[in-house]
C-alpha cells in the first residue's frame, strides 16, 4: 500500500468532516445536521491511533514473539507534539483577548473554560454547567469546541493501557485453541464498542444535553474506527473485493447524507449510520489501497486535501473568531458568517504553517526506548487496564446520578439583602384589595393612578432603548445578579419533589396554587408579595425548573423529576379545590400547546386561573454583551424576530377563550430588542430569565396586572 495515497485520501476525508462541522457553526443552508463532522474525526483519530499501535507491535512480534514491545513515551510524545502547541496558541489567544476587552464575569467564565480545555477536562466541564450544545444561547463559550479534543485525549490516555493489558492476556483459550494477540484486542474492542453505544443510548434517553458531551457515551466512535482498523490489517473480508470501490463510495455518500437526517432529537440512534460509513469507508480505503490498485477517491481533490491538512488549526480558529466578531459587532446571520469564512480559512493556513509543522517537523529524541513486556509489566498491564476500565464503568453510573439542584453552602454564599431593592413597592398605587373587594372595579381615582403607573413604567422602558453604560455598582455586582436565586425559590430547593408552601396568612380562607417551570420561579418575589397585601390566602408552589406543567409539549422530553411532578398535578389538582391557579411557563413556538394547556386547565380547575404570556428569551447571554466598562450595544440584546408576533397570536388565543392572562413581555421587551437596563436595575439572569433584583422591582405593575385579571375571576361559584 502506498503511504502517500493513503495519506492524501484520510487527509480528504478530514476535510470534509472539518467543512461539515465549520459550515454547521456558520449557519450555512441545508447544513445544520453538520455537527456529525465531529463523529466522523472521532472515526478517523480511533482507525488511526488503534492503527498505529497494532502495526508497532506487531513488528515487535516479527521480530521477537517472546519479548514484544509497544513505546508508550512515543506515543505519548507523538500525541503532544501534535496536538499541544496549536491547541494551547489558541487558548493564550483567546483567553488574553477577553481579558484586555470583556467585563470580569465574561473574564471568569472564559478562564474557567480555558482552564478545563488546558487539562483537556472541557467535556466535564460543560457537561457539569448543563451546556447545551445545540442552543444557540447557551453555545457561546469561545472554546465550547474543546469539548472533542477532551474526548479524544482523554481516549488517548485510556485506550494504550486498555489494549496492553488485553496483549498481555496470552494464555486465552476458546474451544481448546490459544486466541491469538489480534484476536484478543479485536473481540476487546468490539465488547467496548457495544458496551459504550449501549450506554450512550441510556444516557441520551435520560439526559441529552450533558451525555452529549461525556467521553463514557463516545468511546464507541472512537472503538468502532479502531475496529475496523484492525480487521483491516487481519485482512478480514467484511465484503467481497469486488465491491470495494462501491461500498466505499456508497458509504461517503451515506456520510453526506446523514446531514438530512441526523437531528440533536434522535442524535442517540441515528448517528449510527455517518459513524459505521465512517468506519467502512475507512476499511474499505485500506482494502483498496492494500491490493495497490490504482485509486482516485476524494484524495485526489487538492481543495480537500488542503482542508484536511489544515482541519485541526481550523477547527481550534473557526469558534472562537466567529463568537468574538460577532459579539463586537453585534451581527448574526448567515450573510455575515459566510464573510468570516474566508478569514478563518487563511488564520488557520498561519497556525499550520507556523505553529503546527514546525512542531511535527522536530525529530523525536534518541532516548525514548519502548518498553519490553515482561512478566513484570504484563502484570502491570493487566492491572492499569483493569483500573481504567472500572473507572470508565464507575464514571458511567456517578454521571447519572442527579445531584442536589443547590447546595446549602452555595445558599449560605448569596447575600439576598445586597440584591433586593430597600423599597419594594408596597402597592401604594392601587387599593389593597380585600376578599370581598377582589370581584369589584376600582374606582375612578385608583384606576387612574393605575394607569399613570403603567404609562410611566412603559415610557421608562422605551427610554433603555440605545447604547448606553451601566452603573459600576451593577457592573460589580453582575457575578452575583446572575448567579443569586430569589428567597421563595430558594425555599423550594431542598423539598424539589414535593410542593413548596411560600406563605400563609393566619386563619387563610383561600389558596392560591403556583404552576410553571423556571420562569414562574422567577415571578415568584412580585406574585407573594401582591397575595400577602390581600387577606386570607396561602400560596403553594407547585412549579419545577425544566418542567411544562402538561405533557403536552411535544419540543422536549420530560426527565423522571418532571414526569412525577406532572403526574402529581393530574392527581391532585382537582381534589385540591384551589381558589386560583397561576400558570407561567417558557415560550412554546407551538400555538397549540397553549391551546391543550387551557383544555388542561378548564377540566381540573375550571375558570379559576390566570395564565401568563412569557416574555421573549435572548439570543446572547447578557453577561457578554458589557464591555469591560460597562459599556453595550443595545443591539446585542435582540431576540428571535418572530417571536412578537407569535406571542402576539397567544394573546389572542387567551382573548378569543377569555382566559384573564398576565402580559409580561411589555414589561421586558419592545419588538425584537430586550433592553439589558430598566431604572439603574439588570432585567436578564441569563438568555431566559430576569435577575432576583429585576422581579422584586415588577411587586408594582405584576399587582397592577393581577389586579385587573383577578376582576374578571367570580370566586363565588365552586369548581
């Protein structure tokens, strides 16, 4: 086999996954499934790392069987000279721009990611912060891509050990006959292949965003290439040799076509397929290439060969320079991706040139001699492998396991006095309205202090719209505003499977029950304080984060906590007999979940209840649109631009039904555009929620709108 078509054609390969992934990130057409681009790379690394050790000890065996040798310091020192110098260039980089430029909680957060991605953790990392790779909110981070090179590395470390304790096992029978060395590895890789695909499947079932991440549920892509690579070299026939040239192009078109199909829904099951064509195309290329017939595949494409030589410096540039233009300037759309492309191609072709190759030019040194197997370092084999592969089982089963959603030492660090406005406004502008008086119309004097309050608070609100600073007050505290929980939710935290009571007034006569996910957690502070200027009513918490109060939202999968708290609601919410139901949920782009949610809510509690149209979400977390002085551009907190007039058509939906709702979003948002600012005090915690100090300055106008929503409610009849 020539070395050098085999070279060019792996090299072809890499530069279509790195296209695949790069054009993904950049939002180019019919190419959002081209995050499988990451897979494929795990494919190749997996064919050639396993590759490289097989063919090193096999010379060994050829040239003495009873003493073979495999060099774990070259293949360690072959690893870093390759992977390390561009890898820690574009961390300096990145980490020295945000800190010349960026405000310290960005600052923070870009050290912390920086640091993992240093000590190739990153997987963890983000897997522990519950980053979801496919949101656009929450993918920010300028080295969320480290997360592969953590996989792969951390692979690295494992797989050597793994398969030498595997080669030291020599006196393995099956039906009276020795198992032979290859043998042995090849049924060992498959056991691991469908070991960790069988328990990426649990994982992704139970919890996709931080599966997706975990090296225990991607060993199986990396197992799977070097499978196929040692079939390979045993010269085991998968398909007849005639086949060869169509399978191994039917399997780089099953590849491209994986884009279509391959989702972050049924990522767990369908990227089966680009994985195993992977694999094929890569065995069957050996295949091909080992019989020396004449062979132009996408290695004779110079564009892709070009493109895989300089994949890796690509792949480590292409993130970080999209995040940091766009959040200097403020633009995303495809238009302006597309134009960063080229600049991202000729940075990478730099790194490569001055960076990369001089590191994979340098020699080895003389002094880096395999090492012998011996008993000895059998035993010591056998014994690290065995460590390493209950380590891998025990991280699988600690993963899983859903720790306390907030510690009482993480409690105790937030000082709630510091963040909660002094002078909560205590309804000083509309009636404390009595039990009796919640049916009846406020007077005409009331009504107009009411109005002038909500003229006011809007007019103030339009005042935000522009580039401004914000106080070094706020600038300060914003690690704090973004991190703090409010003191009713937080209330909640320990009893997260059960209801929650928030207040009871002394001998109350009515109780008022609290539905919704993370947003209604919010609302909280404004929603308690308004029943506790009323008389008579006790307020229960019945909300859970990440939950939709039916199981009607189609858009996610309910994880066990969610599906027991919504079989709780079906079970005892009408048994219950609340006076008033309050609803506050996520935005659903779906107009019909707000259809079967008010079905829901007129069979268990009919006619008493309120439901709240949510606010917009934004598509960069707030933290990253202050500079280091506080200054912003108002534009960088934008939100999708359909969402106005969807919420719009839930309004009317409410209207048409006559369901008395809360209008959050004139609180928050005008259009498109969320203004980071309202009165000297940060609206957002993060892209979807308002901070603690945000939702106690609503006490007024949220009572106002509750007021005006209870008028409508006759609590004289029973449900």
């Amino acid at each position: 086999m020539k070395k050098s078509n085999f070279i060019s054609e792996i090299s072809g390969l890499r530069g279509v996954a790195i296209l695949l992934v790069v054009l993904d990130h950049y939002d180019f057409p019919l190419m959002s499934g081209g995050f499988i681009g990451v897979d494929v790379f795990f494919v190749i690394s997996g064919f050639l790392i396993t590759g490289l050790i097989y063919d090193e000890y096999y010379q060994s065996q050829r040239h003495n069987p009873l003493k073979s040798s495999i060099s774990l310091r070259n293949f360690y020192y072959k690893r870093a000279k390759r992977i390390l110098p561009a890898s820690i260039a574009i961390l300096l980089i990145v980490s020295i721009w945000y800190a010349a430029t960026a405000n310290t909680v960005r600052v923070a957060q870009v050290v912390s990611d920086a640091t993992s991605a240093l000590i190739f953790s990153a997987n963890i990392h983000f897997s522990q912060l519950s980053t979801d790779y496919f949101a656009s909110d929450a993918s920010r981070s300028p080295l969320l891509h480290y997360w592969s090179l953590s996989v792969e590395e951390q692979f690295y470390f494992i797989w050597p050990f793994f398969l030498l304790a595997i080669l030291s096992l020599h006196k393995v029978k099956y039906r009276s006959r020795y198992i032979r060395w290859n043998e042995r590895i090849l049924l060992a890789t498959l056991f691991i292949v469908i070991f960790s695909y069988v328990i990426s499947i649990i994982n992704f079932n139970n919890n996709s965003t931080s599966a997706y991440f975990l090296t225990q549920n991607r060993v199986w892509e990396l197992a799977i290439g070097g499978g196929f690579s040692i079939a390979a070299r045993m010269g085991i026939l998968i398909f007849p040799t005639r086949y060869t040239r169509l399978v191994h192009n039917l399997s780089l078109f099953m590849i491209l076509l994986s884009i279509s199909f391959v989702t972050p829904e049924n990522f767990g099951i369908t990227i089966v397929i680009p994985v195993v064509s992977a694999g094929v195309y890569l065995f069957s290329l050996h295949q091909e290439l080992a019989e020396d017939r004449k062979w132009k595949g996408i290695g004779a494409n110079r564009f892709l060969i070009y493109m895989g030589t300089i994949s890796y410096s690509l792949y480590l540039i292409h993130w970080p320079l999209l995040i940091i233009i766009a959040e200097e300037s403020g633009k995303s759309s495809f238009g302006f991706h597309a134009s960063i492309f080229p600049l991202a191609i000729v940075l990478s072709h730099l790194c490569y040139k001055f960076i990369e190759s001089p590191f994979l030019k340098k020699k080895k040194t003389n002094n880096l001699e395999p090492i012998k197997q011996t008993p000895r370092t059998s035993a010591w084999y056998i014994s690290v492998g065995s460590i390493v592969l209950v380590v891998f089982i025990s991280l699988t089963f600690i993963t899983n396991m859903k720790p306390n959603s907030i510690s009482q030492t993480q409690i105790s660090s937030i000082d709630l006095n510091s963040l909660f406005p002094k002078d909560v406004n205590n309804f000083s502008t509309f009636p404390s309205s009595s039990n009796s008086e919640i049916g009846s119309s406020a007077n005409e004097a009331t009504q107009t202090k009411i109005d002038a309050l909500t003229t006011k608070w809007e007019k103030d609100l339009d005042t935000e719209l522009r580039d401004g600073t914000i106080s070094k007050e706020n600038l300060k505290l914003l690690p704090s505003l973004i991190s703090a929980r409010n003191q009713y939710e937080l209330m909640c935290w320990k009893v997260v499977n059960l209801p929650c009571e928030l207040y009871r007034a002394p001998n109350f006569t009515r109780k008022v029950i609290l539905l919704g996910d993370s947003r209604m957690l919010m609302l909280l502070p404004p929603i308690v304080e308004y029943f506790k200027g009323l008389s008579g009513w006790k307020v229960l918490n019945w909300s859970l984060q990440a939950c939709s109060v039916t199981k009607y939202d189609e858009e996610e999968s309910p994880n066990d906590e969610c599906k027991k708290r919504q079989k709780f609601i079906i079970e005892n919410l009408a048994s219950e007999n609340p006076d008033l139901v309050i609803v506050s949920e996520k935005y659903h782009s779906n107009l019909q979940y707000y259809s079967k949610l008010i079905d829901f809510l007129n069979k268990f509690s009919p006619r008493k209840y309120i439901t709240v149209v949510p606010y917009s979400y934004l598509l960069t977390p707030p933290e990253q649109c202050f500079s280091k002085d506080g200054s912003y551009k108002i534009k960088c907190f934008s939100t999708d631009p359909s969402i106005p007039q969807s919420l719009y058509q839930i309004k009317s939906l409410f209207q048409s039904r006559s369901i008395p709702f809360l209008d959050l979003n004139k609180l928050v948002c005008r259009g498109a555009i969320c203004p980071p600012m309202h009165n000297g005090v940060l609206v957002f915690r993060d892209t979807s929620h308002i901070n603690v100090k945000f939702a106690e300055s609503l006490t007024g106008v949220i009572g106002i709108q509750l007021n005006d929503a209870l008028s409508g409610i006759d609590f004289s009849t029973s449900p």
